[in-house]
C-alpha cells in the first residue's frame, strides 16, 4: 500500500500542480495581469481569474496560495529585457533606440505599475517581483548602454549626469500619465531624449 506521508497533502498538491500545462498557466497569468490593469490590484480576485480563463478557483489556490503569490508569480513569467540588444556603436542613438522600445510597451507596463503602485508597498514579495521583471532588468541594460559610451569616449565616466538617466527614463514613463493623461509613446519620448536627456550628457 502506498504510506501515509507519500499521500499526505504535499505529495497530492504536487501531482496536482503537473496537471496544469505551460500553454494553460500562460493564461492564467496573461488574465491576472490583464485585470490588473484593467481593474487594479484590489478589484483582482481569484474568482474573477478562474472566471476568465474557465477552471475552477480551486485550481488556482492549489497552485499559488495568495492573491500576491499569483501576482508575483504572473510577474516573473512575463520578465522581458527590452533595451537588451541595443548597440547601435553611439550611446546617442542607442539612447533613443531605447526610447522607442520604452514607447512601445509603456502603456502596457506603466498601467501595471500603477495599479500596483500600493500593493507593492504593502507585499514584500509583491515588490520584490517587480522590481526583478520591469524594472532591475531595464535599469540594468541602460547602464550598461552607458557604461559602453564610456568606454567609447562620448562622455566622460564622472559625468554627474550618468547616474541619473534611468531615472530620467522611467521618471518620465510614471509621469506622463499624470500630468496630461496620456501615456508617453515612441515619438514623445524620441523627443524627450532629445530635449532633456542627451544634452545632460553633453551629446547633441
């Protein structure tokens, strides 16, 4: 007969969470996500997931046990780099390449921050996963964008200027939406590069 411990509640949640394919837990993290920025945070609810993506909301706690451990983990599977791969050979245009992969996906991004915006501040794990997804990763290439004009000679490695630039970049993606309602896309942010970011570096 098969022990008590090899049946016991760990062993039976494990066999249970093999039964969810890759293609399947795709979706239900594509719909949390999806709320979110439809809805916001608060309004998210397993229930309205198992609703969308038609299973059972049992399905959904045996798999992640939280509302913010479902998040974090949607979070993580959605990590994507986009400024990763930009190397044009001038930080100037690699700087406004970078502007326009951010316009591409700012809206879907900048509206996930925000309705995430008290979550994070209430949920360590919450956090920690959003940092690790949209924004460490990002913050990460674009220094590395200007570590390469260093190293090139187009600007000077104790330029004030160099550690602010990825606040710059995502300052202007949060703020946008505030100060005039609409999201900052490719074009407005080409500009803004142009206007305020390349002559902080002394780059025309």
């Amino acid at each position: 007969m098969t022990s008590q411990a090899a049946d016991g509640p760990e062993t039976v949640a494990a066999t249970r969470r093999s039964k969810i394919t890759p293609e399947r837990e795709r979706e239900f993290f594509d719909a949390v996500l999806e709320q979110i920025r439809e809805c916001g945070y608060d309004s998210l609810t397993m229930e309205g997931v198992a609703a969308s993506t038609r299973c059972s909301k049992s399905t959904l706690y045996r798999q992640w046990k939280t509302k913010p451990q479902f998040v974090a983990a949607a979070l993580r599977a959605h990590r994507k780099v986009r400024f990763a791969g930009i190397d044009t050979g001038a930080l100037a245009e690699d700087l406004r390449q970078a502007a326009r992969a951010a316009g591409d996906w700012s809206g879907k991004d900048t509206r996930l921050i925000q309705a995430l915006g008290h979550a994070i501040t209430q949920d360590p794990e919450l956090q920690q996963a959003l940092r690790e997804t949209l924004v460490d990763p990002e913050v990460a290439a674009l220094q590395e964008i200007l570590r390469r004009g260093v190293e090139r000679g187009e600007v000077r490695a104790d330029h004030p200027a160099l550690e602010y630039i990825p606040a710059m970049m995502f300052g202007v993606l949060r703020a946008r939406p505030v100060l005039t309602g609409q999201y900052a896309d490719s074009d407005y942010l080409v500009r803004f590069v142009e206007a305020a970011v390349l002559p902080a570096l002394g780059l025309t």
